[in-house]
C-alpha cells in the first residue's frame, strides 16, 4: 500500500535521493525546501515542493494541517563541519532550533513516525575503530552537538507524546543517483569526491590534500564511504521498525578509504590523473571514522548495493561529468580553482 510522506530538505542532496525511492516506489511525497543549499531542479517533478523556511511555523502549521502522513523525513539542515566551526549560533538556531518546531508541529498534528538525518559527527573524536551505536557521543563542533540536541528532543517526544523516530547517522554520503536522475552539487562544493572528480576533469587545476601525516597507512584521513542511495534504502528499511519502538542506527559500510585511495579510484574510473598537492592538517579532522553497520544489517537486513569505492565513484563521476553547472546555471556555478 503506498503512503504519503512530508520530506523537509527534499532538495538536498539525501533528501533528494530518498524522494526518488519513495517515489518509485509508489508513494507520494511532499517537499518542503527554502532551496538555500537545495536545488529546485533536484525535486523529481512526481513531487509536490512547497518553498518554506521551517522559522514560519505558520506556514509550516497549515501544511501538517494538510494530512494524513505517514511519515516526516528531516533532511533540511546546515551540514558543514567546518563552516559550523565559524557560525556557531547559526548552525545551532537553523539545525536545533528549525528541528524542535518541526518536532512540536509534528506532536500538535498527530503525527507519530519520524525520520532524522543525523550524522557521524555526533561521536566526535573516536576511541575505538569502528564506531557503533554505542560509542561515546561527544560532538566537537556546534554542526555535531546541533544534532545531538534533536536528537534528545526527539527522546523527549518518544517519551513524553509517543512520537516514533528513527535516528540516522551518515557516515560520507557520496555517489548519485544510478538512474542518473540526481547528484552532489554543493555550492561552493567543499566534498572530497566532487572535488577529486572535478580535478580529473581538469575543472580545478589540483586536489589539495589535507595532511598526509595522520596515524593511518599512507598518512591521509580515513572515511567511510556510503552511496546516496544505499542511505536512501536505509530510511524505508529504519521506517518499518518504528512499530517496535524508536531506533538509531549508524550508517557506513564498515571499510574506510584514504584520501589517496579515493584519487586512485577516481583515476581507475576516469582514466583520468588527478594532480594533487599535500597541505596542511584542516581543523576538526578525525584520522578515521568509520562505521560499525552492524544493528542496521541485524535488525533491518540492509544490505548495501554500493559497498565498494569504485562503484560508489562511478555514479558520482557519471553525474558529475554530464552536469558541470550542477542542476542549472544559475543557482550552481563550477567550483573555483583551488
Ligand atoms: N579532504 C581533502 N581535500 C579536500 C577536501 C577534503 O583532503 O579538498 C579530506 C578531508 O580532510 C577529509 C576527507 O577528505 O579527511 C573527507 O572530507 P569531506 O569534506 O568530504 O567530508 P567530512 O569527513 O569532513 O564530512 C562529511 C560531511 C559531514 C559529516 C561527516 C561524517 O560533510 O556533514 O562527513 O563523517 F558529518
């Protein structure tokens, strides 16, 4: 039976690739989006998008009002670590502050299942290899605790007024779409992936390896690469254990890759080089952080259909390539030579 769903930051990046599994599944979808970081060309035209800032709970209001749904997805976020590191308050007010209205929306019109995008960043600098659900969370950037505390008021709710959530920590979302429908297009884009493609392509003269000194095999950071679509199948897998109770999840496939095996995939895919340079450490990078998938696999039976690099890097350089103004001209221009 098909359902309607409520997807804010429907024109994100995520968001936009879990629309395009509920849609092709048969299901309704309503996007909200203030399209500051999203794309208007990134909403499937199946979609219903209504432009709206989350800080107007009125208007917010008369689309919950709008019901039944079956479900709220919440993309819609700021999701720069680094850039939280410079804007503290503004990552705390849009990502706590827009999250607990929608959370209080959701309670006042009877919704009960709830889905978060949340992140790895939770956990801070980590102790242990892989990271589980029940690693320490220490947030140590204000994008990091900004979910931590959404995810506590998502608690509260659960506790208090009976909203069911799923809590869902991305490790590196990458890829695309692998009908070739959607793709990573940050603006300015600040990825590794889009950026190693991009220097293939010769659109930016070099990669700048950030610190090839770190306590790792070849010295460069290890990350957990996870495809858009892999995490898109993760949220209508985490939705179906809501009956039992509320649930967390971390999301990675278990293997990480350094910043030099990413260039060395990218030029496997391409048959490019990729020109890079080695500076300095950037602030906030963890060694590692990778994921420990484990109670996802148990309890859902996900099972990752883009587990390896070079496959994950094939979509992300079959949409990147054909897309190099990201969605349209105008609201995403080629990134800036380094
Ligand atoms: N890197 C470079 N050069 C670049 C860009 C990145 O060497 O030009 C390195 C970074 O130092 C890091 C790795 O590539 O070691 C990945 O960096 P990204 O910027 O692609 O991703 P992050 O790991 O910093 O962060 C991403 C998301 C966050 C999320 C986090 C969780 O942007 O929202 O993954 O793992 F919280």
């Amino acid at each position: 039976m098909s359902g309607r769903y409520l997807v804010t930051g429907g024109a994100g990046f995520v968001g936009s690739h879990l629309v395009a599994a509920l849609l092709d599944r048969g299901d309704k979808c309503v996007v909200l989006d203030n399209y500051s970081t999203g794309h208007r060309g990134g909403v499937l035209p199946d979609a219903h998008a209504i432009e709206l800032d989350l800080v107007d709970v009125a208007a917010l209001d008369r689309v919950l009002a709008d019901g039944p749904w079956d479900a709220v997805f919440h993309f819609a976020a700021l999701s720069l670590v680094g850039e939280s590191m410079r804007e503290p308050m503004r990552y705390l007010g849009d990502n706590y502050g827009n999250g607990v209205r929608l959370v209080d929306a959701c309670v006042r019109h009877g919704v009960n299942r709830f889905v978060l995008s949340s992140t790895a960043a939770l956990f801070g600098r980590p102790t242990t290899p892989r990271l589980d659900e029940e690693s320490p969370i220490e947030p140590v950037s204000p994008y990091g605790e900004s979910k931590w505390l959404i995810e506590r008021a998502l608690a509260w709710a659960d506790r208090i007024h009976g909203l069911r959530y799923a809590t869902l920590r991305y490790f590196n979302a990458a890829g695309s779409d692998p009908a070739g429908r959607l793709g990573e297009a940050h603006n300015p884009e600040t990825h590794l992936i889009p950026l190693v493609i991009d220097t293939a392509l010769a659109r930016r003269p070099e990669l700048v390896v950030f610190g090839n000194d770190y306590d790792t095999p070849d010295g460069t950071c290890i990350r957990d690469y996870v495809h858009v679509a892999d995490l898109a199948d993760a949220h209508l897998l985490a939705l179906t254990q809501l009956d039992r109770g509320s649930v967390a999840y971390n999301l990675g496939n278990g293997g990480g890759a350094s910043v030099m095996e990413v260039i060395r995939s990218v030029e496997r895919v391409s048959g490019l080089q990729v020109p890079y340079r080695i500076t300095g450490r950037r602030a906030g990078d963890p060694a590692i952080l990778v994921a420990d998938p484990g109670r996802i696999v148990r309890e859902t039976g996900w099972s990752p259909r883009f587990a390896a690099l070079d496959d994950i890097v094939r979509t992300a350089f079959a949409w990147r390539s054909a897309h190099p103004f990201g969605y349209d001209n105008s609201d995403t221009k080629p990134a800036s030579p380094a």
